[in-house]
C-alpha cells in the first residue's frame, strides 16, 4: 500500500481498523477531536460501530463492557477526558481485560489549555487510576510510529489481557505526515477469549469482575498482575538512539515530539564538532532503564528535555543512579524551538 | 404423582444470598431468573452487576456476568450489547448507583434507545454502606445521613425515575411494580416477561423499577417494612407502565424520512 | 393435594411466606436451622391449596410446590 | 534537500490547503513531508497558519521557529512571521491585500496580487492557489503536474472547482518562474 497524508488522529483511527478494530465509544475533546470524526465517517465502510457518549466516563466504561465482550476496542481522549477516564482504566486493569486507549496530552493542570504538553507522564506511568496496577505506555514521535504503535498495543493488550495507552501530544495528533499502514486484520480471525462474556451456552457461566472482598483472593490477583507485569519488563521495553557515540560531550534524554525538537538541535551541534546522542523511550512503561543507562555511562552529562517542569527527569536519574541529571522544559503549551534546545544544549556543555 | 409446580429456576444458581432476611433483592432476583428460563434466553443472557447490596450478583445468576463501576453498569452494557447484539443484556442497580452517581448513564442509555433491560431496584436508602439517604429517600424519612429527615428545603424532593425517563422522545418500555405485596409479584413478573421480550425482538430500552424494602435499614421487620413501602412509598411512586414502544411520538416530531 | 416443601437450611426466617399464605397454615419453628435463623414449618399441610404464594414471596427460593390434582389459582403467575 | 514554509492568512483564504498539497506533492515525488497547522481558538476567525517541511531526509523537528520562506496572505501574518523568516530566505507576499513590506534586506521578497490574478480567472476564491503556484514557479520543491494531481484527487467530482484551480496554479506559476528569483 502506498503512503498517504494523514494527521496523526486520523491515522490512529485508521490503524485501529487495520488491527481489527471495529468499535470506538468516545467523547469529543480537543486536540483529538479528529479520532471520533474519522471513525464515525469511515466505520460504516467495514461495519465499525462508533457511538458518542455522554461523558469520558462513560466512554470509559462502554470501552470496559465492549472488552469483556472479547472485541477489540478503542478510545481516544485529551488530558481532562483521561482523569474521567482513570476510573475504567483501574477496572480494567483489575478484572483483567484488554483495551486501548489513546491520550493526545494537552496543557494542564485543570482545564488548561488545548496547546500539547507531555505533563501527563507521571499520570500515564505512575498514576493512572486508583489501587496497585500498571499499564503498558506506548509513545510515537511521527505519525507513522502512532499507526505502528496503535496496530501494537491492541496485540500486547490481548496478549497481557491489561489496558495499554498511547500517549502523544497536540503536535502528534494534529500533524499531517506520509504513514503506511500494515495489512488489514480480519476481526474474525482473532485468536477467541475463551474468558469472554458471550453467553453461557454449554459452559458454565464466566464472570467478569474487580471485587474480591477475600484479601488472600484480592493478594493472589495482584501477585498475579505483579507477574504479568515483571514479565512486561523483561521482554517489551523498546525505544531508539541517536548519534550514540563512545565519549559523548552530552546525553539527551527525551520522548515524542520533544525528541524530535532534540534530534534537529543535535544535528546542528553536530556540524560544530559537539557529539550529542539522544535516547528515546518508546515504552514509557516498562521504561528502558538499562539501555537509558548505557547511554548516560557514555556521556560527560545528561540532561532531560520534556514538555512539563520535569517528569520523565525520574525515570533518567533511576536509570543513572548517582549522575546529575538536567533539565530543559517548557509548559503551557509553548513547544520550544530547535534553536532555544540547541542553546540550552550548548550552555550545560559549556559549564 | 406430584407434579412440581414452583422450585427454583435454572438461571439461578443453587446458593444462598447474602441479603438480609426478607429483602426484596431475593424476589426480584427470582422473577429475572424465572423470566428467564421462560423465554429461553439463559444461554444468551449477560448481566451487569451494580455497586450497592447487589453488589454480589453475579454470584446468584447461572448466566454470563460482569461487574460494573458504580453507576455506570449502563454504560457497561451499552458496550457489550453493541458490540455483541445477539446477547441479551441486563443490569441490575439500585437506588444510588442508578439515580445518583449513574443518572448521566442512565438517560442517555434510555434516551439513546439502548436495547439492553434495566432492573432498577429502589428501596429509599443506601443499603450497602449502611442506611445514607438516597436520591429516592421519602420525605422525612430517617436515614443516617439525614438524621433528622430528609429536608426537602436542602436535599430536593425524591428522584421519581419512571416518572422522568418516561418523558425521553425515544420509544422505550418504562413500569414500576413492587414485590413487597404478594399479589403484585406476578404482575411484577409480567412487567419483567414484557421487558425482556421487547429486548429479544430487538424493540426498545426497558426499565422495569422495583418499589422495594430494605428491613435493616429501614430498622422494622420485613413485614412491617413492606407495609410501609405501601403506605409510605406507593402515593409518591404508583406502580404501572409508564411508557410502552407503542406509544406515538409526541405531536411536532419532524422526522426526517429516510431513503429506503 | 397440593404439597408444599421448606428447606430449612435455605430459610433466613423473614416470615413473609407466613403472612401470604390465604390458609395461614405456615408457623416458625421454635428452634433454629444451622444459620441461626427460625425458620418456617407447615403446621397443617392438609389445609393447602396449592396456590403457592408462600412461595412466590420467599426471597430466598426456600419453598417448593407440588400439586397431585386439584389446585387452587388465586393470581395467574 | 530541506524547505521549510509557513503558510499564513486569515481564515478561510485556503491555507491550509496549499500546504496540504504542496506536502503531499512532494510525497508523491518522494521526499519527507511534515505537515503541521495552528489548531486552537486560532482557528475560529482569526489566522490560521501552517508550516511544511519538505526533505529528503527524515524530518526531525516538525516545529520551525526560523523557516527558509514564508506565504503571507494578509497583513498581520506578514508582521508576525515575517521577521521570524531565515536570513537570505524567501518571502512570497500577497500583494493584493498586503501594501507594505518586510522592511528586511536580508530575504527575498516576492510580490504576487495573488486576489487580483484569481478574480481575472474568474474566483477571488483561487488566490490562494495562484500563490501556491508562484510558490513551487519558485522553489521547484516538487513539480507543478504532482500539485494539479493532488488538487485533483483534493475536489473530485467538482469539475469546476478543477478547472479553476488548474487555471490559479498555472498563472501562479508562470509569475513564478518571470520573478526569476534564486534562492
């Protein structure tokens, strides 16, 4: 299939129906907005079914029903529509169901604004609703890479039957670039859940739920959920470098959109003869904590750049325990230039 | 030879509930169940389970089962039955998860022409976390929340829920029965027999709310406590259809025809 | 004649089965079953018509009915 | 090869458009694209802006606080990003709406009365495609047939809206190459 121009929101829509799926319950929010709108005109063409709910939360809870259906499932939202959305996302993780959802970040706290922002890393990684659970973050950086990704985290969250999130940003969702999806999956084809809730014809009923007022019965699932996550760690960490080289004057730490900003900085200092190497997560979690820090053992300093006042910064300094990390940021909304990068680049090697 | 005329239905499971002696919950359950073993629809049925007493249903009923967030078992159901239309779907909430935290769910569920059922169980207090006021408290009524009464001046006058989902434009099945007075349970079962085959056809959203008891709450036995459902619930919640798929659309409706 | 049955172990002794039956042939025991509960006895089974509302307001399915000929219909169920 | 461009007017003047074309043009033929617009309270009223890099290389950042060239097809869009433009870079002003100018020595500045062009092919509405086609007369980023063929594929089946776009993109681009302007 050749490449086509497509926005970032729009090629998610797109590449969830190449995964093979064919329901979407969302709930209109900018800047992800298009998601909804793509789908609610492409669906009808390969029997998709979108509804628009009242709410985020309830969104979130139709996307909860429709997993424990067995179908794959989508939903898209921005950052307020995610805090509604916490409370399935918890659901889910603990009854154990597979569901992709999308967050396209803009600026916070609170209403905040509709300009991109990366403030809700912690959120994703750390925060994502109530009790003891993890979910899969999954971070692009091109419109390619969210259709790649989208066709991804429906197959990992079947295979780890837990909720997995993309999270982008404005710029990720609102750019258009040339993508190239992947075959078209049959939803028919699908591996059966033989745990869904299909009706109990000749089987004895299957019961779908997050209580366990035992607490030996509630520990066992989360022993349970600990496993399946250490298991997460060891075989789905994934992410890129850039100009990686053996005696770095500096090592740069970023993801989506910000590594982008950092790689054209990186290149610029490059003509000057300053060697920058930059590493980027794909997985927010299970964050690359062994490969961030092999990079920092190469590099004189480290710096963390993010659209927020610092939150990835965390995961840097676990990954290189003892080192100084920096930090450049911006928040509101404003995405830095190359140039203000590049100078901030220069200043911390230059100190 | 003794023919068997009542014993317990096979869509309900051959365990003892966790209900308080003569709650209601254990009838309503029974008449779904039976409801369903009639029309055929066991092996085919999902329920959503709520949170408040009914938390535990899933438990009772010999069917597909999940388990919803509180209130929004309607948005829950929305998403199984979408996505797999041949089930039949039901929910089963009660006072505080239907008419309070889950009212945004509710009405757009009905008002979205939802082919699921709703149980809708309202016995005046929150029973599970141990006798609150709920949205559906009468009057004056104690509760440990309203100490001294419900004060309609600070907390408004009772949710009547037939009363305002009966006003969506969208056809639906809406009837209040009661399994508090022996002879309206089959009449209750009635209500329940037509909403479920209305889902089968494939025809409306049905609700069928339960006026119910809640005796340890309440503080009376389960006698009184169903005497008081009739003395003191039934004026302001009246049983019948509210509102039938037959009804016609309200005068005014220009709808737009389609191409067909 | 019309039979009826209660699983005492089933009873939580609520007494609403008492006060529906038209015969009032149902007493509570004077002693409890293994959950703690009273539960409720058939005094005088040869007074049953089989109209089963004992049993249609037990919440806890503790009543069975069985009919050998004639019953009495006081509600189509 | 890099170009970046922002793309500026009001709303409604088909801003956004031309990018859009002018990227996937260029895809077409091969290059990188990026494609990125203002989104926001921007959009309802007030300007609208897009910027497009065109490479042949994988494109990093998709934010240009410093394009090699601008399109201005209004007057507060020239004020704002016409001093953000790259030293010895392009600007391709509106003349028809805009009477001033930079007042930079250091770009190329070419004028284009890109409404009255438009209104003498029969639409005002087709300026902003008379100055897509300077544009590319310009800059030869990707060849004028891509750009018709991706205007096509944009307003299938109104043939009308073709035909004068096609007429827009073609006058454009000769006023294109006569500015014989090298950048």
């Amino acid at each position: 299939m050749a490449r086509v121009l497509m926005k970032g929101n729009e090629a998610i829509g797109e590449a969830a129906i190449r995964a093979g799926c064919r329901f979407f319950f969302g709930y209109p929010i900018t800047p992800q907005s298009e998601v909804p709108e793509y789908l609610a005109k492409r669906f009808p063409e390969v029997d998709g079914h979108f509804i628009q709910a009242e709410s985020e939360v309830a969104a979130s809870n139709m996307i909860y029903g429709a997993a424990c259906s067995g179908t794959r499932v989508l939903t898209t939202s921005s950052s307020p529509g995610i805090s509604l959305m916490s409370e399935a996302i918890s659901y889910c993780a603990g009854t154990e169901v597979p569901v992709v959802f999308v967050n396209i970040v803009r600026a916070g706290p609170g209403l905040g604004g509709i300009l991109p922002s990366q403030g809700d890393y912690w959120q994703a990684t750390r925060g994502m609703g109530h009790g003891d659970f993890r979910i899969l973050v999954l971070a692009p950086n091109c419109v390619q890479e969210a259709a790649d990704l989208i066709m991804l985290a429906f197959d990992l969250a079947d295979k780890y039957t837990n909720p997995v999130m993309i999270l982008g940003d404005g710029i990720i969702g609102q750019m258009m670039e040339p993508v190239e999806f992947g075959e078209m999956v049959d939803p028919e084809t699908l591996p059966e859940k033989p745990w869904a809730l299909t009706g109990a014809k000749g089987r004895e009923p299957n019961i779908l739920t997050s209580l366990f007022l035992d607490p030996n019965v509630l520990e066992a699932l989360n022993q349970r959920l600990l496993a399946k996550y250490r298991q997460m760690e060891a075989v789905e960490k994934r992410w890129e470098t850039y100009n990686i080289s053996d005696n770095m004057d500096l090592a740069v730490y970023a993801w989506g959109t910000m590594s982008r900003i950092g790689k054209t900085a990186i290149d610029e200092l490059k003509e000057r003869g300053i060697e920058i190497g930059l590493f980027r997560p794909i997985t927010l979690y299970p964050y690359p904590y062994e490969a961030a820090g092999e990079v920092a053992s190469k590099a004189k300093k480290l710096i963390s750049i993010e659209l927020s006042t610092g939150q990835m910064i965390d995961d840097v300094r676990l990954a290189a325990p003892g080192r100084e990390v920096n930090f450049f940021g911006r928040q509101g909304g404003i995405v830095p230039t190359p140039e203000d990068v590049r100078d901030e680049f220069l200043k911390l090697i230059e100190s | 030879m003794i023919e068997t005329i009542f014993s317990r239905p096979e869509s309900l499971r051959e365990v003892s509930t966790h209900y308080c002696p003569g709650c209601t919950h254990g009838i309503t359950h029974r008449l779904i169940a039976e409801v369903l073993d009639e029309l055929g629809l066991r092996e085919r049925t999902v329920g959503v389970a709520p949170v408040g007493c009914a938390v535990l249903a899933y438990n009772y009923f010999n069917c597909d089962f999940a388990e919803a967030a509180h209130g929004r078992a309607p948005a829950m159901a929305t998403g199984i039955k979408r996505c797999r239309p041949n089930l039949i779907v039901f929910t089963y909430q009660g006072d505080g998860d239907l008419a309070s935290i889950g009212t945004a769910e509710i009405f757009h569920a009905a008002n979205r022409g939802e082919k699921f059922t709703v149980i809708f169980v309202n016995n005046a207090i929150y029973g599970m976390t141990g006798g609150q006021m709920a949205p559906t408290t009468m009057p004056n009524q104690k509760a440990t929340t309203c100490p001294f009464g419900r004060d309609v001046e600070t907390a408004g006058y009772p949710v009547r829920v037939c009363e305002v989902l009966s006003k969506i434009t969208t056809p639906s099945y809406i009837a209040r029965v009661t399994a508090a007075v022996p002879k309206e349970i089959p009449r209750a079962k009635d209500a329940l027999r037509k909403a479920f085959q209305y889902q089968a056809e494939n025809r409306c959203f049905s609700l069928v709310e339960f006026v119910s008891t809640c005796p340890t709450n309440w503080g009376m036995n389960p006698l009184k406590a169903c005497e008081w459902a009739v003395s003191d619930m039934m004026p302001y919640y009246p049983l019948g259809e509210f509102k039938t798929p037959d009804d016609p659309l309200p005068a005014g409706l220009n709808l737009i025809e389609g191409d067909e | 004649m019309p039979m009826i049955k209660v699983h005492k172990e089933t009873c939580k002794g609520c007494e609403l089965c008492i006060h529906a039956c038209p015969q009032e042939i149902l007493v509570m025991s004077k002693v409890l079953n293994k959950k703690g509960y009273f539960y409720a006895m058939v005094e005088d089974p040869g007074r049953c018509i089989g109209c089963a509302m004992c049993a249609l307001t037990c919440p806890d399915v503790a009543i069975e009915v069985g009919v050998q000929g004639t019953r009495y219909v006081l509600y189509e169920y | 090869m890099l170009t970046e461009v922002v793309m500026a007017g009001f709303g409604g003047q088909g801003l956004m458009l031309i990018g859009k074309l002018l990227a996937e043009a260029s895809m077409d033929e091969g290059k990188e694209v990026c494609w990125l617009p203002s989104y926001g309270p921007e959009m309802r009223g007030g300007t609208a802006n897009c910027t497009v890099v065109v490479s042949d290389n994988p494109v990093a950042s998709p934010v240009i606080n410093k394009p090699r060239t601008l399109v201005a097809m209004n007057r507060p869009s020239l004020e704002k990003f016409g001093p953000k433009v790259r030293s010895g870079g392009l600007v391709l002003i509106n003349s028809s709406l805009i009477d001033v100018n930079t007042g930079r020595d250091d770009v190329t500045e070419v004028l284009i009365a890109a409404n009255e062009e438009a209104q003498k092919i029969g639409n005002d509405k087709a300026a902003n495609m008379v100055i897509l086609g300077a544009y590319i007369g310009i800059m030869e980023v990707c060849t004028l047939d891509s750009v018709i063929k991706w205007m096509e594929h944009q307003f299938e089946g109104k043939q009308k809206i073709i035909d004068l776009n096609r007429k827009a993109l073609e006058r454009g681009f000769e006023l294109g190459k006569a500015a014989e302007v090298k950048v």
